[in-house]
C-alpha cells in the first residue's frame, strides 16, 4: 500500500473514531430522534471506514454482489451514513415548524 493512502487511512480512522466516540457518549444522552440519527450516521460511517481500510489491507475481500459495479458492501457504507444524516435534518426541520 502507497505510503501516502495509508496515511490518509490513519487521519480518517482517527479523526473519524473520535466522532464514533463522542457520538455514542451522545446516544447514551439523548433518546431524540433525530440526534440517534447523526449518531447512527456518524458510527456506520466509521464502520465503512474501517471497511475500506480492510478491503484495502486484502483481509476482506468484496463481495460478487455488484450494483452497477460497484460492491454491494461498498456501496452501502457510502449511501446509509448519508441517509441516516438526510433523515436527521429531515426530523429536525419537522419539530422546527
């Protein structure tokens, strides 16, 4: 692995870890819709960090499952964090009004 992609890997699993954290501290909190849904965002997206980390690292190997060439995995540790923070703004707007 190029030196300089596993030092983007360590910077993301840090930085990333931390936000993991601190949002499960949050969850413990808070019973809030739309909080739990940053929180779920914030630990699926380290999740797929971690993922990656381990597909590049050749200890998982992708699935045969593709969609649109992509791998399934791949795929939805890149879209569930996304949904998971639209369902949050979503809910927050909602009581806003």
């Amino acid at each position: 692995m190029i030196q300089s992609t596993l030092l983007m890997f360590i910077i993301k699993l840090a930085l990333n870890g931390v936000a993991a954290f601190l949002a499960i501290l949050l969850w413990s909190k808070t019973r809030d819709a739309a909080w739990m849904s940053l929180v779920a965002g914030a630990v699926t997206g380290y999740a797929g960090i971690v993922y990656e980390l381990l597909v590049a690292l050749g200890v998982v190997l992708e699935g045969t499952v593709l969609i649109a060439g992509i791998p399934l995995l791949t795929l939805l540790f890149t879209v569930i964090p996304t949904l998971f923070y639209i369902l949050a703004f979503i809910l927050m707007l909602a009581r806003s009004k």
